[in-house]
C-alpha cells in the first residue's frame, strides 16, 4: 500500500521526473565541467541546462566540492538522457545495499521506506542522497567491525554533502575514536588535494561565491531544518534566532555525546542534528533520517523515543512540510523532540 502511494505521488511529477528536469542537471553540470575555470560558473550551468534539456533552472548549478564532480566525470562522456537514468540506477541500487545491509536489525525499516516521502522526492528530483546515506551506513559497519581507519575514510567520502555532518566528528572525538578522525583527516586530505589538482588554486574563492548566491537556497518554508523553523515561525529569516537554536542543538548533541555510551545512538543523533543545523536543506535530505531510525529502532529501548523516531519518518509531518509555513515547522519541531527526549532520557538515566 504504501509504495502504491508512492508510485501515485510520482506520476503527478512525470512531466519533470521522466525528462530529467531535475537536480540532476546540476550534477551533469558538474560532470561536464569538471577540471574547467566554469566548474561553478551559473552562466555555464545554465548553458549546459538549455543544451540538454531545452530550458533553464534557476539556482540548480553544481555546489558540490571538485572532487565530487571529477567521480561523475564519466557521466559527463553520455548524452543527457542515457547519463540520468545511468545515475538514477545507481542511486536505486545504493538504496538497496542500504536495505539489505540493515533490515536484519531493523525489519521495520521495509515498511517505512516504503511510506518515505523524502526517499521519493529523492529519486524524483535525481538527487544523491542515498548514495550519502549508504556511505553513512558503512561507516557504521566498519566500526562495528573495528576497522575505523576504513570508518574515517568513508566519513570523508560523506563531503559530497558535507554540511549534513558538521557535528559528526564531534561524536567521535568525544568517544576518543582517534583512528576514525584519522582516517577521515586522510580521506579529507586526499580529496582535497584531487580538488586543488583538478580544478586550479582558485577553486575555493569561486566556490564561496556561488555558495553565497541566494538562488542557491530559495524558499525557507520547504527546509526540514532550524532556517525552516524560524521562517516558519517569523515569516523572515532571523539570523539571531537560527545561530541561538543552532548553539542550543550543538549543546544538546555535544552533551549526549558526552553521556551516551553507546556510540552508535550518538552518532544518531549527530545525524538527526545535522540535518537541523545545516544551512541548505530540502525534503531529500530527509532520507538520512533512515538511518538514525534503523539504529534507534534496533538498540534503544524507550518507547518515547522510538515512536518520535518514527513518526519523523511517516508522511503527515512531510505533507505539513509541503504545505509551507506556518505548517512546516512540523518536522524540525519533530526532530528537536527526538532530541528532547534522548537528553532527558540520558540525564534520568544518569
């Protein structure tokens, strides 16, 4: 029933889905200018825009780091149709490792993908986040394998959407986990140096630029995170009060972190975190959440948090996130509960 919703959901958005006019011209973008002076250029995105797919899209230029863009480079040597669903496969598939890496511990999780409106808007908008998700869900495995040298360097990988990990390090730096931040220093400091070879010395400032375009981040009311919240509420953007609820998230995460002996449930909540303070969020980013879910589902025992945890995942907090203000404070508002309820659940503990 629930990938019938799903499936309904999607044939009202064919007319864009089928075509390819999506995000994904942005990682075309990319691709094909990967290791050129116009990597972040919106002049040239928008030319390679109109050259695949007949029109333009304001604000969908590749903001992604070089490093990222030279892995997609191949996609680049394909005709725009041929390289989407090449892309669309691969994210398909990166969500079936996904499921089959932890459905074992948390069979529930076949039932809310099902019901995941962020997983479809994800495939919809030729986004990425599963691939970011799977990589997440591998450094878990690696720890749990003991192997957090490899852990690091998966975590590095995660750079493709950095800005949803800020706080992650801080959990494991906190756990005294000294081969996993290693291994991440390695990881950073190897794609960092293919971005400089690659893409020139100046790529940094031209990034900054683009990054500080607002056709980058329209509309506030559609973002599951604190910018979200405080649009939601004020109707403005109020840098004051996002930078105040971001200091109190932080603290939150950094005190669980602190408390939590159990360093996968804190690493769970450096996610949900994440998400909430990052500056640039929409609906797909969302997907992360699964993985938050499948960890909290499978070793946390207070009921409370469970149910948040899930109830973040079902559809009406995301329809109310559609919906636009003031309606769409529902899921950052959700979020900041899941984290309520951990830290209260950690100090009655303690």
């Amino acid at each position: 029933m629930g990938l019938t919703l799903l499936v309904f959901l999607a044939l009202l958005q064919r007319d864009r889905f089928f075509p390819g006019q999506n995000d994904f011209l942005q990682l075309y973008a990319g691709a094909k200018l990967s290791g050129t002076p116009e990597l972040y250029s919106p002049i040239a995105a928008r030319r390679i825009h109109q050259e695949s797919v007949g029109l333009e899209l304001i604000g969908v230029y590749y903001s992604r780091p070089p490093f990222y863009a030279d892995m997609l480079r191949p996609l680049g040597w394909l005709p725009y149709r041929a390289a989407y669903w090449t892309f669309e496969g691969i994210s398909f598939v990166a969500f079936a490792v996904f499921l089959i890496l932890f459905v074992p511990q948390c069979k529930e999780l076949i039932l809310f993908s099902s019901l995941c409106f962020p997983l479809l808007s994800n495939f919809l908008n030729g986004q990425d986040v599963t691939l970011v998700l799977l990589l997440a869900a591998g450094t878990i495995l690696a720890i749990r394998r003991e192997h957090d040298f490899a852990a690091g360097l998966l975590l590095s990988l995660c750079a493709i959407k950095g800005h949803l990990f800020v706080l992650t390090p801080l959990v494991f730096l906190i756990h005294r986990r000294w081969m996993v931040l290693i291994g991440g220093a390695v990881g950073g400091a190897v794609l960092t140096a293919v971005s400089f070879l690659t893409d020139g010395r100046d790529w940094p400032r031209r990034y900054l630029t683009l990054l500080s375009n607002p056709e980058l981040h329209p509309n506030p009311a559609s973002m599951p995170n604190l910018r979200g919240l405080v649009f939601g509420l004020t109707g403005e953007d109020y840098p004051a009060m996002y930078w105040a609820l971001t200091v109190l998230v932080v603290a939150v995460v950094v005190w669980l972190a602190w408390k939590m002996a159990d360093l996968e449930m804190a690493l769970a909540m450096s996610l949900i975190a994440g998400l909430l303070v990052g500056y640039h969020a929409y609906l797909q980013d969302a997907v992360l959440l699964l993985l938050p879910f499948a960890i909290v589902i499978a070793r946390s025992k207070v009921v409370s948090l469970r149910v948040l945890i899930a109830l973040a995942i079902l559809p009406p907090v995301y329809i109310c996130l559609l919906m636009g203000r003031p309606w769409n404070i529902a899921v950052p508002v959700m979020l900041m509960a899941v984290l309520g309820v951990a830290a209260a659940t950690e100090r009655q503990a303690a």
